[in-house]
C-alpha cells in the first residue's frame, strides 16, 4: 500500500479554471483529467490522504465521483466540503488535522508558531500560491494528480 497525498481538486467546480488559471477549458475537461491522473497514480488498495476542498455538486454527484477514484480517501475537511453532502459519499473524514511522522496535514496552513516543534504543516486552500511555512499541495502545485508521501519527504527532505 502507497500514500499519496492532494488538495483542493474541486472536482465540478467551473469558476476554479478561472480563478487559478488551471489549463482546462471546461469542468468536464479539468475532472475527467484529474480523475485520469488520480487512478494512473493511485492503486484500488492505496491510501489518499485529501486535505480538503474535494467537489462542489449534490450528494449523489460527490458520491459518483468519489466512487470513480482509486483507492480509501481520507478526507480532513475543507471549506467547501459541506458535512450533510461528503457523509455519505464513503470518505473518512478528519475535522481538523492528522499527524504522521514529522508531518502535520491540513486543509489551511497553520499559523509556524502554532505547530509543535520539528512538525511541517502539509496544506492546500491556497491553490497556486507558494506556501509561506509548509509545503502546499493543492492540485495546481502538484501537477493535477496525487503526490506520493515518499516523493513529498523526497522533495522536501533539504528544504526544513
């Protein structure tokens, strides 16, 4: 089993292409894309650790979707994660943070002095913008598809 890590897909989302100048011309363009990349990247058995902001849609539209993805997806909730919609769509679902290793994962950067020592904030929300105390991995940092752990400690391993 693999673990892979992504933020802010906003699967169903039309005004996020504008808004952060993804290279999609339309929704269906950008999540049949993502999901392309998400199942090249991710095996059935493999675990996604999503830090939020997963799609916009009704219950059943979040469900298919999910459902349409590799892997168990662990959810710490976003923003635009609305609890009565991602309930049923088989997530597991972090309110806040979740710690593994030297790493603390969520969906909003954590203020530097409010994490405990020798811990980096893993985070997206911020979309394209460079994080200014963690590492960001909002689905326009990491190429539109998931980043495996290992491949994040390798490429974070000189710059804390």
């Amino acid at each position: 089993m693999k673990i892979f890590v992504i933020s802010d897909t906003h699967f169903n989302h039309k005004n996020i292409i504008e808004y952060t100048g993804r290279p999609f011309k339309t929704v269906e363009e950008m999540n049949k894309e993502m999901i392309k990349r998400w199942n090249n990247e991710v095996g059935k058995d493999d675990l996604v650790i999503h830090l939020g902001d997963f799609a916009l849609g009704s219950k059943e539209e979040i469900k298919e979707l999910k459902n349409r993805l590799n892997g168990i997806i662990l959810l710490i909730r976003g923003n635009h994660d609305h609890q009565s919609k991602i309930n049923e769509a088989g997530f597991i679902i972090i309110e806040d943070y979740i710690i593994i290793g030297d790493k603390i994962f969520s969906h909003r950067p954590i203020e530097k002095n409010l994490i405990p020592y020798g811990l980096t904030n893993v985070h997206g929300h911020i979309h394209e913008k460079e994080s200014l105390g963690g590492i960001n991995v909002s689905v326009e940092k990491i190429n539109y598809e998931p980043l495996e752990l290992e491949e994040l400690k390798r490429l974070t391993k000189n710059k804390f």
